[in-house]
C-alpha cells in the first residue's frame, strides 16, 4: 500500500487545517484510526519519513515544534513535511495545538510507548552488575522501579551473611517511597509536580526513624538529587539500612534504582563510604549500558534512513544528545 493524503491546504498556513487540539477522529478502516491510506505499494523511504518526523518532534515534547521547525530539523521537502503532519495527526499520533501554531506527540504515541516499556526487560541489563555488587559488599541487593505511588521490586540477591532480621524486600513486592532508599531516588527523579501530590498525602510512620514530614522530606530528596544516592536509616525495617542509587536513560530521566541493605552496625563500625561508592558505580554502569543501547539504535536508524535516501543524510548533522530520540523506548520500566 502506499500513503496518500488527500485534501487542499494552503501553503501559506498550513495549520489550519487541525481545527481543534484533541479532535475527534473516526475512520472506517480495519486498520484503526490511520486514514484511508489508498492503494499501492507502500514505499520505505516513506516510512522513514515518518518516523524522523516523530522522532524529532517527541525529541522536543517540552515545547513542541512549529511546522518550519520541523521542516528546518528534519530537512524534508515542506510538501512532504505538510503531508505526514496532517496524517499523524488524523491518525491520532501527534497533537497540533492552535494557540501556539505547535504540534506535540499524542497520547495514543505514548501509549505505543507503554506498551513497549511495559515489557522492557530492565532486569536482563541490570541483573550481571547487581551480582557483581553482590560479590564485592556482601550484602543484599535490589532492583526497583516505579508502578504508580510505589515502587516494586525487580530483583534481589540475597546476602550470604544472615542478619538475623527479616528484610521487607521480596522480588514483585511493592515498597513506600517515603521511607526505603530505593523508594527516595525514584522521589527524587520525578517531576515537581508528580513528587508533590505523592508528598501530599498521609507518609506513614513505619519505623521511629520514619520521616513523615513532606517539608523535611522534600529537602532530602533535594540533596539526593545533588549527591546523587539516598540513605534508608532504619525507616522501613529496624536494624537495616540502605544505600540506592539511581539507573537513568539517555535523557537523565530515572528509570529505575538499584541498592544495598545491610545492618546499620556497619555504620557505627566503619561508615558506610563504601557502600555508596559500590552501588553509585553499580548504577552509572548500568546508565551507561542502557545509554549506550539507545544511542547505537539511533545510529542503526540513521544508516538506515541513509540507504532509504541514497546515502544523502549521510552529511546530515545528528541530534547532540542521540538518545533522546530513543527515549519512550527506554523510559519507566
């Protein structure tokens, strides 16, 4: 089959078109909520098209991106650039917004990406340096993400050493983030406004050592933030602290957290600076795996929209940060 869009527009104004923000759309196609896409043979180079059009506007979802934007980054033929535009917003995939002239990617864009990461095997990359953090601390080390308000547990390795005090973590269990290391670096990486209406709410006192003031523990997450790991003093198990350490995509959005736990007498003993420098390492060599995945699929996509075009954006410049491009893919597990 091959794309066809249908329909005058005027040059000048090509926006007008989308005649509101979130409109409705209805089709009668087998294939969903895409327009009629016609007959023929479906060209690659077009599908290329599409995905750098995409790729580029959700690489600028802050703000999105006007259509001479578009055309000037993606360096499409304006007639072309006019064409998917139209089409990715009739099929639901990008948002034009009249106020500011700007389109965006839609939500049913974001879904695509929560399906994938849904099943983005998180723990396949992170499992071989969890084990080696469990080799050189002896201690009990964890996986976790964010699923919803909480955080669950991924993975776990289990200390050789018996603390004699049952651990709260269990791998597929949820954990508060007020009050576990993990739980404050997943804080930490949110957006102000997610982290306050978490904060908002009732922080229950699980242990004496339990921060339950939002103020006090917003100023911890602010230092967390800045020295890059968060400590769980006795907050959710008596007798146990830990130390976390964030995992974050090619943008520096966290996507994960890794940890240690082990008996707060360490502490009193010797500090826990190891600890920190172990599970900080841990961390940043599992950023830098997940970086370093994003970026070279961004690089397998370039040289395959290269070939699509001849080899004419082989002179292209590439985006300064490439992973971004990459980001839905590798965004909450």
């Amino acid at each position: 089959m091959r794309l066809t869009f249908g329909g005058k527009r005027n040059r000048d104004f090509p926006y007008q078109e989308h005649r509101s923000t979130y409109e409705t759309r209805t089709t009668s196609s087998p294939r969903g909520n895409w327009p009629d896409l016609g007959a023929g043979a479906l060209c690659m180079g077009s599908v290329a098209k599409v995905f750098q059009i995409l790729e580029t506007i959700v690489s600028h979802q802050e703000r999105g991106l006007a259509y001479s934007e578009v055309v000037a980054k993606t360096r499409l033929p304006k007639a072309t650039a006019h064409r998917v535009l139209k089409s990715l917003v009739q099929a639901g995939y990008l948002r034009f917004d009249i106020e500011t002239a700007r389109y965006f990617g839609d939500l049913k864009l974001a879904s695509l990406g929560s399906a994938v990461t849904s099943h983005f095997d998180l723990k396949s990359y992170v499992r071989p340096h969890l084990m080696k953090l469990q080799e050189e601390t002896l201690h009990t080390c964890n996986l976790g993400v964010l699923s919803g308000d909480a955080g669950v547990y991924l993975d776990k390795i289990e200390s050789p050493e018996a603390f004699g005090i049952k651990l709260y973590s269990a791998i597929g269990k949820r954990f508060p983030l007020h009050c576990t290391g993990m739980g404050k670096v997943l804080l930490a990486g949110m957006r102000p406004a997610e982290r306050r209406k978490i904060l908002a709410r009732r922080l229950e006192a699980v242990t004496p050592r339990t921060v339950t003031d939002p103020a006090a523990l917003e100023r911890e997450l602010r230092e967390v933030q800045q020295r890059g790991y968060a400590v769980d003093r006795q907050e959710i198990t008596r007798g146990i602290m830990c130390v976390a350490a964030p995992i974050r995509n090619g943008e520096g959005s966290t996507v994960g957290a890794v940890s240690v736990a082990f008996p707060a007498s360490i502490d009193k003993e010797r500090g826990i600076a190891r600890e920190i420098e172990a599970v900080s390492r841990c961390a940043a060599a599992v950023t830098a795996e997940l970086q370093e995945a994003a970026t070279q699929g961004v690089m397998a996509a370039e040289r395959r929209e290269n070939a699509a075009h001849g080899g004419r954006g082989a002179n292209r410049p590439r985006p300064r940060n490439a992973s971004r491009a990459l980001s839905p893919l590798i965004a909450r597990a």
